[in-house]
C-alpha cells in the first residue's frame, strides 16, 4: 500500500505519484487537510489541452477575419392601439339630410304636440362634427372595521393572545371577491383578539333580579290589595280570607324563582368570550365627466350613450397616472382633479385598492337649418341619436307634457 495516500499529516516525497493522480492539496490552498480551498481556475484551465508547437503567424499584409456579428433576435409586438384620431372618424353619426330628419321623427315621434309633417319644412344647409367625450373614473375601495362582539363562554376554544399578538386590521390578508365589484362583504373574527371574561350583567354569578317583582320573588295580591281578605259575600261588614292569596296578601312571582332569573348575557354560563369581528366592504365609485359642446351641457349628455371607448386603463393609488387625451385637454384635467378626490378621502378605515379610467366618445353634430324664412341650429347626439334644440322646437307647444322644448 502506497502510504503517501493513506496519512492526511504528510506524504512521501521519494515516492512518484501514480498514473492521473489528483493534484496534491497544496496546489489548491494552504497544504492541510480541512484548511481553506481554492477551487481551480476555469478561465485558465482548459480541460482540453492545446496542440503542442506554435502557431505560424498569418502572412504578411494580411488582415485577421472580424468576428461573424450575433444575429439580433426578432421581438413580436402586439399591435397598438388605433390613435384617438382614427376612432373619432369611426364613430356613427348622422352626416345627411335624410338621417338628421330621421333623427328628429324617432325622437319626437312619442310626444303629444310633434306634428311630423313640420319635418319636412326643414332645409338643413351644414351637418358640423363635434364629438364630445366622457371621462370614467372608477374607484375599487375597500374598508375595514372592528365591533367587540360577546357571546357567552361555554368551554370553547379561544384563540386569544395566548398564541400572540393580535394583528392590525389591514395587516390580515383577505382578496376581494373579484376586482370593481358592485358591492360585496366579508365578516371574520380577528386572529388572537378572543379573551374570557366574568358577566359583568349578574357578576359572574349566573342570575339577576327579577324585574317583574323587584327581587323579592313575591308580589300583592291584587285581587285583595295586599291585606290577604275580601268582603263576605251576603254578610255586609264581614270578611272571608281572599281565595287568590289564601289570606297571605301576595302571590309568588310566575317569572322567576325567589326573586331571581337567569342571566341573558351570559345565559347563566357566568363568563362571556369578547373578541374582535372584522368586516370588510369592498364597493366601487364611479365619477362621470362629460365635455360641453356648445349648448349641450353635461345635464344633456348623461342621457347620451357612448360610442366608441377609445382608451381603458387600469391603475394603482400608488401610481395613479391620470389619464390624458390629445383630443380633448380637459381630460387630463378632469382625471387629475377626481383621482385627487377619491385619494383624499383614504382614511384609518378606508382605502384605495385600484383606479379604472376609460374615455368613451359621444356622437355629436350641430345642424344648421332654415324653417319658415327662420335660421337656426340644434343638436343631434349620442348613440341612439337624441334631438336637443337650444331656444326649443320652431312651431312646437310650451307645455309641460312633452319634450318638444
């Protein structure tokens, strides 16, 4: 046996070292067995060896070969969106005589003092676009509030501070039901908030006084007033021992037993489990902003279906980023203001868990026209094609009935 492999304290140095033996322990580190090692050099070590010799070197006025360039790999993007210029061209408006006058016969078609026939007196001479938009901001809040709920104490588990701490209420991780729900709760106890305490109703003793007698477990006869006899009947001036009392002048109480009754606290259990009930509501607000376009105020246009939506994000309240339109710089004014609003009100008990912002256009045109050697001009808007004339429908009635005004 080769003893240079079988001590780890040295070797034998007049012993050659066998055939493809491992490097010796000092050419990796410090020379001892269980000190500090140095894994080998990859960068220089090379595992297959080069060929023996040396290179010729190239010839004379000859360039080296530049290395073959990396192929530059190929990123597949997803299309993006149209630009608001494009969707607003799509939008469906009416932008002819004919579909104007159609217009107007839909949407007075319903009332008392429309007379279709004036219809055909209108001369349309300019259908202009002028499409406003409608901003929605919606608001996912969530909201956490603790109530102190009892029930009485009757050897069940308590998961109290036994176990630890109990956390804060936004510091327990519940997801919502789904993102910008309508509304939605979820009532749960607070991990680690449970305690056991005595009924301070009847002091731990299980019982409280019977409200019906007092405590006394006894009331006054009230067929005889308390004096336990009643006049004789026949025999004016004599007495006979009252039949409801047995002549005592009261009565044991029918509700409790000697003047006392079970707890309805703690239902006779004498201790009570208090813990905290967390419940969690998660709702989503929604703020509309509409642009005015000549007369038509945004009282007209909430009645207005959009059309196209031209944009739809979603956010953070860390990172609200308002939204902004090239075709309408309110927009942008508008988002900021609200996204504002809604973080403002962010409290101890409320927050907010994410922003929804869309942009939808509504189909608007002003018709210039002429009835009756009278010019004027009136508005055809929305998705289902609402009529609104600014100073009323020429030739229509003022009453209240209708909405020919």
């Amino acid at each position: 046996m080769d003893k240079g492999h079988g001590d780890q304290g040295g070797s034998n140095p007049s012993a050659p070292p066998p055939p493809h033996a491992p490097p010796p322990y000092e050419d990796f580190g410090q020379g001892q067995f269980g000190a500090e090692m140095k894994p080998p050099n990859h960068e220089v070590f090379d595992p297959v060896p080069p060929t023996m010799g040396f290179v010729d070197p190239p010839p004379a006025g000859a360039m080296p070969m530049p290395p073959e360039p990396e192929a530059t790999p190929i990123v597949i993007l997803d299309p993006p969106p149209p630009p608001y210029s494009e969707c607003v061209l799509n939008v469906d408006c009416p932008t002819s005589e004919e579909e104007v006058k159609a217009a107007m016969l839909n949407f007075y078609k319903g009332d008392c003092c429309f007379d279709p026939k004036t219809v055909d007196g209108f001369f349309i001479h300019e259908i202009t676009q002028m499409h406003a938009f409608r901003y929605v901001l919606d608001t996912f809040i969530e909201t956490r509030t603790l109530e102190e709920m009892t029930e009485p104490y009757r050897n069940q588990q308590i998961d109290g501070p036994q176990n630890g701490p109990s956390p804060d209420k936004w510091a327990v991780f519940v997801n919502p039901p789904q993102e910008f729900v309508t509304k939605a709760k979820s009532v749960m106890d607070l991990p680690r908030s449970a305690n056991v305490i005595p009924c301070n109703k009847c002091h731990s003793t299980g019982f409280t006084a019977c409200n019906s007698c007092n405590g006394m477990g006894f009331s006054r006869c009230t067929w005889c007033s308390g004096s336990g006899r009643r006049d004789k009947t026949g025999a004016p001036g004599e007495y006979e021992n009252c039949s409801s009392c047995n002549g005592m002048g009261r009565n044991n109480c029918t509700w409790c037993q000697l003047g006392r009754i079970q707890c309805r606290t703690c239902s006779g259990h004498r201790f009570l489990k208090v813990w905290q009930s967390l419940t969690i509501r998660w709702k989503t607000e929604g703020k509309v902003h509409e642009t005015q376009r000549g007369e038509l105020k945004p009282k007209h246009l909430k009645k207005a279906k959009c059309g196209e939506m031209l944009s739809s994000t979603k956010s953070t309240p860390q990172n609200p980023q308002p939204l902004n339109c090239s075709l309408d710089r309110n927009i942008l004014t508008a988002s900021t203001q609200l996204i504002g609003e809604q973080l403002q009100k962010q409290n101890m008990n409320s927050r907010v868990l994410q922003f929804r912002q869309s942009i939808g256009v509504i189909p608007v045109v002003k018709v210039i026209y002429q009835f009756k050697n009278k010019e004027g001009h009136f508005y055809v808007f929305g998705n289902t094609r609402l009529v609104y004339f600014p100073g009323g429908y020429p030739g229509g009635c003022a009453c209240c009935c209708c909405s020919i005004m």
